[in-house]
C-alpha cells in the first residue's frame, strides 16, 4: 500500500487584484505576480523543500517548453516518479489557474505550502492563496487519483473558498498617508520604483511595480524571436498605446476563455491509471498553453506587419515613440486578456480566435474559444471595463451553446462586443435592454460566430458590412446619409424601407446566409442586420494583408 497526499492550489481575488487599477503598471505586475505564484514559486517551493528534507522532488518539466517556446518535443520525461518510493514530491501539473501536486506525507505538503505562503506574504501581498489536501492510496483501484483530484477541486477547494474569511486590513491610522491605488498605508513613492508619475503607495503596489521589468521581459520573450533585433516596444502605460490628433482616444479590452476546457480536461483524465492520468494532463495542459501563446504571437506579427513606413496603422492612425498598440495582461493557457488601441480590439480578437482553433491539442479534439470586447475611453475605470468583457465572452459562450444546439457543431467560436462613446451603466443584459431593444426587435446582429456555413450572425458578414459602408459608392463619403440610415433602422422595417426609397437606392449590401428581405428592410429573424456595422465604422480597421490602405 502506497499513501500520498494530494495537494490542490488555487487563488481567490485575482479580478480586482490583477484589474483594480486604472495605472497599466500595476495591471502588469499583479497579473505577474499571480502566475508566478502558482508557477514558478511553486517550484521554488519544492525545490527548497527538497533540500530542507534532503530528499529529491520531481518537478514536471514539459519538453514543450524546455529552452522557451517551441523546443525540443523529444526530450524525455524526468524520472523517477513518485511511486517509486524515492520522492518526497512531485508536481503534477500547473495550469488553467491550479497547481497539483503529490507529497509522501501530510506533513510534507503542509511545510510546502507554509513554504510558498511566506513567499507571497513577502513578495506579493495581496495574493490569497487556497490549499486543499486530500490523503488517497496509489494503489486502491476504487479511487483513482483522477477521482480524488476531481472531489477536491468541485468540493473541498470550492467550500474553502467560500468559507474562507475576507481579509480586513488596518487602513490606517491619523498619522499615516493613504496609498492612492489600494488605500491601505502607504510605505513609500512609487517613483522610486520605476514608474514615471510619483504617487504614494502600498507594499502591495511596491510588490507589483517591481514586478514589471521581469514581466516585461518574460512577454518580449513569448511575442519576438531573441535573434531578430526588436524594432518595437511593449507599453507600460495606457497613455503609451497613442491616440490620434484632436481625436478621443480608446482602448479595447479583450478577454477570450476557451470553450468547454474544464470538461475536456475531465473528459482527458477520466477512467486512466494513475500515472497514465498525470502524463495526460501534463500533455493537455502543455499543448492548450502552446496553442494560447502561438495564437498571441500571431497577433503581435499581424499588428508589427500593420505599421507601415510612416509608422503608422494600416494609415489610420500612428503609433508612439515605437510602442506597440497592443499589450498582453493575461496569458500563458486559454484563459486570456489583453488591451489594445480601440480601433483594433474587434480585428485582434477574431485573428486571436482564429489561430487559437488552428492550433493542435493533446486530445486530438478542435480548440475553440469565445471572446467578449470592450471599446472605452482611455482613462475610464479599467475594472468596470475588464468586467463588461468578461460578462460579453460568456454571452459569446451562451450564443455558441445556442447554436451548436441548432446546428450540431462541436468547434464553435463566436465574439460579442460593446462600444461605449460615453460611460457604462448597468449589466449587459440592461444596456443591450435599453440600447438596442426597439418596437422591431434586436437592433444587433451580436454575438456573431468567427466562421460558418449556414448561420448569417457571422464575423465575415459583419465585417463585408463595414467595408461596405466604408467604400461602396452608395456609402463612401456620404457619412450623413449612413447616420440616417442608422436612425431609421431605430424605427423598424417600414420606415427603412421608405429611407432607402427616398434615398433612391434599390436595397442594403447584401448579408451571406440570410434572408432576401433584409436587403429591402434592415431586418430578418427579429435583429437588424446593418445596426452593428454602422455603429463600428470608426471602430474598426483590418489587418488582412489585401485590404487597401
């Protein structure tokens, strides 16, 4: 009989910790900071562990990623195991936002998370780390470790982090200055840790703004190749990403999850031998993370190959002293964020998706992803903004349920979006109630699918649309006429029809996949088929290579 311990690690806080504030740096260095602590740290742990026990660890090395992105697949795996009686521990796999591991003892995975929970106390506060551990013999046929790690993260770790009483935190006393991001006391200024614009901080913020050369460094590292000299650099402020002359300046916030990846994970793992489960999930995990970073890189190359002579992009709008107008948060599996110039959010999310289902996963089976996007002016609250686009990628995700349901495909992706001129009032479901629900219907054609056959709620339609409004001879030019139009689709199908009549035009650009009637009226199916394409005219720009500039 072999006894192990199982030891789950997850976080709790990560949205306003990573996304509470309105300065990019502190974004950067909170969402370092907490892949770190689940990643690397994590390792750091074990391996003092090991030599505080004098024993040796296993820590699961991927060939995937030996020597950065794209190594050597041949390598072989490190050995030995756990169940060879040798080590004191072995981590599992970490990924998807959890750490597994495997301890000889209790009392050895205990000391490793007292081991890794002094090390975020000091380098990361503000970090609230959740450990479950669940003792299971190797060898009983009736409890897999598949069994045992499914029960601790559905039941134990989740009733830990319900259970778990928040952090109340002294703010301060009369005699002490406030930070201006946290408004816990403030233990020094932040221009003494390398941001440009001095300001009163909390340790908390120290820990991030230190955070930011290595987080920077670490994304140089996945988005350019380290031979080819950089000719661009990554943002470190909002203010970084430019604006144009005598124009509001926007951002995009992209947030993209993977679709059904908690249960591909289960569906992977179910039913295998217990070393056979941890090679399995090591693959999966391995190959989603590879598939999320090339899908990043992709995008870095589309928006490089975009900048033209005069540095500007696609010749809409130029960028500043060599900063790139995209910038990663988030990244490193499926689950992804990052910010952009406005007018590029929708054009970097669906090249986003697109490369992401291209890319092969362990399990043989198609990866798919939905995105949500949220276009707001450069300084509006950051944590409002992140929360809209997470509230739009899952209604993307209801909208792919939908559809899979009619349509019985099994690798849908689909992206939803918001353009706020102004500010953000109320949940999603309220602003589409009472922006876009008129006496005709839907005025939106979103959630639209990346790609499909049949369906006419789809990214290409969409995007034939703007480029139609933008450079067809009924259209181009004519910016009037197009607002026109835009209000008379407010008020239903008779009174478009009548615009276009007056207008003397014969019917709308033509929409793929649906029906006749929407040419003559703006409406099929209860939504407007035009509406959306209007509205993003001066939101979006494509970076396809045979689009004119």
């Amino acid at each position: 009989m072999r006894n192990y311990v199982v030891t789950v690690l997850d976080t709790t806080g990560i949205q306003p910790y990573i996304f509470g504030s309105n300065r990019l740096r502190e974004n950067i260095g909170g969402s370092y900071l907490v892949d770190q602590a689940t990643d690397e740290w994590a390792k750091d742990a074990l391996e003092e562990l090991g030599q505080k026990l004098n024993q040796s660890i296993h820590i699961c090395d991927s060939p995937l990623f030996k020597g950065g992105l794209g190594g050597d697949p041949n390598r072989p795996a490190n050995k030995p195991y756990i169940e060879h009686g040798k080590l004191a521990a072995e981590l599992v796999y970490a990924g998807g936002g959890n750490t597994v591991l495997l301890f000889q003892s209790l009392d050895i995975a205990k000391q490793f998370t007292r081991i890794l929970s002094k090390r975020i106390l000091t380098d990361a506060p503000g970090i609230n780390l959740v450990a479950a551990h669940q003792e299971f013999d190797w060898d009983n046929e009736n409890e897999l470790l598949y069994q045992v790690i499914q029960n601790l993260m559905k039941n134990q770790l989740d009733r830990q982090k319900r259970e778990r009483i928040p952090s109340s935190p002294l703010l301060g006393l009369g005699v002490t200055a406030a930070c201006q991001s946290t408004q816990l006391v403030a233990v020094d200024m932040s221009d003494n840790h390398g941001c440009p614009m001095p300001y009163l901080v909390s340790s908390e913020i120290v820990a991030k703004l230190d955070a930011v050369k290595a987080a920077n460094d670490k994304l140089d590292d996945t988005l350019f190749d380290r031979k080819i000299p950089k000719k661009y650099k990554i943002a470190l402020d909002f203010d970084d990403f430019g604006r144009s002359l005598g124009e509001n300046s926007y951002l995009a916030i992209v947030h993209a999850d993977g679709n059904n990846m908690g249960d591909r994970f289960q569906k992977y793992g179910e039913d295998r031998e217990n070393r056979d489960y941890i090679t399995a999930m090591r693959e999966l995990s391995d190959s989603v993370r590879l598939a999320g970073l090339t899908a990043l890189k992709e995008v870095a190359k589309a928006v490089v190959n975009s900048i033209d002579s005069d540095e500007k992009v696609k010749g809409q709008f130029a960028i500043k002293n060599n900063y790139l107008p995209f910038r990663p948060l988030v990244y490193g599996g499926d689950d992804v964020t990052f910010v952009c110039d406005g007018r590029l959010g929708l054009e970097l999310a669906a090249i986003y998706l697109n490369s992401f289902k291209k890319q092969p996963a362990a399990d043989g089976k198609p990866l798919s992803a939905c995105a949500g996007i949220c276009v707001v002016k450069a300084h509006y609250p950051f944590a409002r903004a992140y929360q809209l686009s997470e509230q739009l990628c899952k209604n993307a995700k209801k909208f792919v349920i939908e559809q899979k349901e009619e349509w019985g495909d099994e690798d849908l992706s689909a992206l939803d979006w918001h353009l706020a001129a102004s500010g953000l009032f109320g949940s999603l479901g309220e602003i589409r109630q009472r922006e876009y629900q008129v006496k005709e219907g839907d005025l939106t054609m979103r959630p639209v699918l990346l790609e499909h056959e049949y369906e006419w709620r789809k990214w290409p339609n969409f995007t034939s649309l703007v480029q139609a409004f933008n450079e067809d001879d009924d259209w181009k030019g004519r910016r009037n006429k197009v607002i026109a139009l835009r209000e008379k689709l407010r008020e239903g199908s008779q009174a478009t029809i009548q615009f276009l009549k007056a207008c003397r035009n014969k019917n709308l650009p033509p929409i793929q996949e649906a029906a006749d009637e929407v040419q003559d009226c703006g409406w099929t199916e209860g939504h407007c088929g035009y509406f959306d394409a209007i509205e993003a005219m001066e939101f979006y720009i494509s970076l396809s290579e045979e689009n004119p500039e």
